[in-house]
C-alpha cells in the first residue's frame, strides 16, 4: 500500500490531533518512506477536490471529479469518505453525487470574521496609485445612504487631493456611489431618492428617473464615472469589489484633477482600477462563478474593451 493510501484510507480513521492515537497513526505515516510528500500530496488533493465541488453545479459524481482532477476514482472516493467524516462534503444518498458540506460553511463564517478588508486591499490600492499617478480609495455602503471611503492612498501627482476618508459622501454624485447603489435593490435606490438627491453641480443627477437610467448603464458596464458631479473640479471612475458570494461590498476608485482625469485618460484608469477590484476580490474569495442577482457585473469581459473605449466618449465632458 502506497504512502498515500496510508493517509486516506480505511472506514475508522479519524484525524484528531489531539488524542495520542491520532498521533500513533500520524508518526507511522511519517516512517513510510516519502512519507512526508505523501501527505502533502493528499492534502493538496483534498483541497483540489473541494475546490472542484465548489466549481461544480450544485454536486458532482466521483466520475465527473476523478476526471477533473485526473485521479483514479479509488483515490477520489477514498478522499470524499474522509472529508465526509469530517462534515466538509455530504452525498447525496439518492443520486450518489456529492456536494459541499455544512462543515465549509462554518469555516468560510470563521474566515470571513477575520478578514480586514482595508489590509486585504492595501497592496492593490498602492499598485493602483502608480500605475495610475492619481489618487485612490476604496469606498462602502455606509448602510443608509452614503458612500464612504476607508481607505485612500495619493498617487504620485502633484495635485492635492483632499482627504474624504471617512467622510460621508452622497452616492448618487459620485462615481464610487453610483457603483454601490447600481448593487441595491431598485426599492432602496428609490428610499434614498425620495430623501433628496442634492443638486452640487450643474451635472449633478438630481431626477430619479435619470439615476435608474444612470444605475442601468453602470451595470451594463461593469462600471461608473462621475465627470463633475459632485465638484466641478474633480472627476472619477470606480469599479466594483465582490466577495466570495459575487456580491458587490465595496468599490474601487480612481480620482483627480477634471483636468487629467478627461476623455483620453479615462479608459486607461478604469482598465487599471477593474485589475485591482479583480485581485481584491479573487483575495475575498471571488472566482466569478457566483453572481448576485441585483448586483452589478464586477469585471469586464475582455471582449468588451472595445465597447468600454467607445463608452467613454468626449460627450460625457461637455458641460
């Protein structure tokens, strides 16, 4: 019997570090030649396995997996007997197929208590802030009717940028907000309509209609800008940030100088802001399988860049 074998094998093993027969079986493992690159290796086929259920639509056959991931349907079965144990896949006793089990939700919980989304995102903002010599911030919901930033970083612009971190900023006259409200259901947006949608500029959207229309586009686009709308002197894009559930839970954003941040820059800086809120959401556990039914789509297909350049036209600039 291979090393392997050794680890994933028989109906009465349970791996509890804890009590001393555990341990008996582990260090036996450990004397089998190789040991130690075997249980690596069957640990890195466990996580591949989940990994494939969790791509799969709702369940897989041990068929379907051992042909995903090129192992022999022995190894498969060994290895779901064992995640099963440990409540991480369950099968279905009519079909046979099995699927993810109550056992990931838990740690998916557990892990999403512990994620900083501020730390996840500072090396993509900071990336962001030169590449795109402007400055950056990521923003939120504030779970009533602003959008706030808590987290900016200045790119290496002279310009000044002032400092809105933490500061509650209405979401229909920017461009962070607009991406946050194009994620809620139609019957919030309106909520927050209804409570005023202050006029800040002539370019400012000030009529309900015209931000649904507005909400429309951006989730067609996968993105927003606000050219103005909030002051005359600065302009932005932002673009969204989904968690593992595809679910829009911030924004990325890249601001300036109306001056620079024009027609001929615009495309660029939403290009390079879609390519952080991409590697920010793939770190939240984003694979772009999953997404919310309301929420906007987070990523632009490749095959849309064309039409995304002609989106931003020069139009969107004349006052």
């Amino acid at each position: 019997m291979k090393a392997e074998e050794i680890i994933t094998s028989g109906p009465d093993v349970e791996f509890d570090p804890g009590t001393a027969s555990d341990r008996a079986f582990r260090d036996s493992a450990m004397l089998v030649p190789g040991g130690d690159d075997a249980a690596v290796r069957s640990v890195d086929r466990a996580a591949a396995l989940l990994v494939s259920l969790g791509d799969a639509d709702g369940a897989a056959s041990v068929t379907d997996l051992s042909h995903a991931l090129d192992l022999h349907k022995s190894t498969v079965s060994r290895l779901l007997s064992t995640l099963e144990r440990r409540g991480l896949v369950e099968q279905d006793r009519e079909t046979g197929h099995f699927r993810l089990g109550v056992g990931i939700i838990r740690l998916a919980q557990s892990a999403e208590r512990t994620l900083d989304l501020r730390t996840i995102a500072q090396s993509e903002l900071e990336q962001l802030a030169k590449r795109s010599h402007e400055t950056v911030s990521l923003e939120v919901f504030d779970g009533v009717g602003a959008s706030v930033a808590i987290c900016q970083i200045d790119g290496p612009n002279l310009t000044p940028m002032p400092d809105i971190t933490g500061r509650p900023v209405a979401m229909h006259a920017i461009a962070a907000g607009k991406v946050l409200l194009a994620s809620l259901p139609e019957r919030t947006v309106l909520a927050i309509a209804r409570r005023g949608l202050v006029q800040y500029t002539s370019r400012t959207i000030t009529d309900p209609r015209a931000l649904l229309e507005e909400l429309a586009l951006v989730r067609r686009r996968g993105y927003a800008v606000a050219i103005g709308e909030w002051d005359e002197r600065l302009s932005a894009a932002a673009v969204p940030v989904c968690d593992a559930r595809g679910s829009v839970i911030a924004t990325v954003v890249v601001w300036g100088a109306s001056a620079r941040v024009n027609a001929t820059q615009l495309p660029d800086l939403i290009t390079a802001a879609r390519d952080a809120a991409r590697g920010i959401s793939h770190k939240l556990g984003w694979s772009g399988a999953a997404q919310r039914r309301t929420g906007i789509v987070p990523v632009l297909k490749d095959e849309d860049e064309d039409e995304q350049e002609h989106e931003v036209s020069d139009d969107e600039f004349v006052s």
